[in-house]
C-alpha cells in the first residue's frame, strides 16, 4: 500500500486495545480480526484484517455485513478509513459507505443506519472477542 512500515508499527501499537478486537474464524481458524470502538453517533471500524489465504472468498462483506446489521439495529451509522491505495475501499462502497472528506494519505468514510443487508452467506463462520 505504499505507506512507512515504522510509522505504521507505532501506531498499530498506540491504536491497539484488546477489548476493541474481535477474531473473525472459519471453520475454528483464525482468518484475521477487527477493531471498532463506539463515536458519538456511529461505530468506527479502526481496523478489519483478513489473512490473505482468506481474501477474495466473501469473509469481509460477511464481516461487514454482520456489523452493519449491528448498526442498523442499534440506530447508528458506522465510520471507517482507508488508504487511498488500498483496494478494500471499493468493498465499503458496496456496502454503503460514501467518502466525507480526504487527506494527503485516506478516504474518511461513513454509512448511515439504513436497511437491512441481506446476506445468505456464512464465510467466516463466527466473530469472538
């Protein structure tokens, strides 16, 4: 994604709480995890990882899609942002987020509460803290 390793490190680290993470699993592996923390007015998904063996097989539109209806139900938008070269912004559009303003490096996104995603799908099984 083109972006400094060392300033990436401290701040995973000064980003990182444990009570923020859910492991995502598939079939009783762990295939990555997410961090989200409640705002005033929605939920912000810091952080959501998949491992790339796991990529491209509909976990993270599960993932996301189980956290919208979160929001959905709790009658509060979701937040996130994303690296300008990082792909995974054409999946938040599909589910709904729309750029509110940018920077020299992300894309500041945000859904609002609407209606429920339907998704038949089970990629990635379970999501724990």
């Amino acid at each position: 994604l083109g972006m400094d390793k060392a300033e990436q490190r401290v701040t995973f680290k000064a980003g990182w709480s444990a009570a923020q993470v859910q492991v995502i699993q598939r079939r009783a592996t762990d295939i990555g995890w997410m961090q989200t923390w409640p705002e005033q007015d929605s939920l912000y998904l810091y952080q959501l990882f998949i491992e790339a063996r796991a990529q491209k097989q509909g976990a993270g539109s599960e993932v996301l899609t189980r956290l919208l209806h979160q929001t959905d139900a709790e009658g509060v938008g979701a937040t996130l942002s994303v690296v300008k070269s990082n792909p995974a912004r054409r999946l938040y559009e599909r589910h709904g987020f729309a750029v509110t303003h940018e920077d020299e490096r992300k894309f500041y996104m945000r859904r609002e509460v609407g209606p429920a995603i339907i998704s038949n799908s089970n990629k990635c099984g379970s999501i724990t803290r």
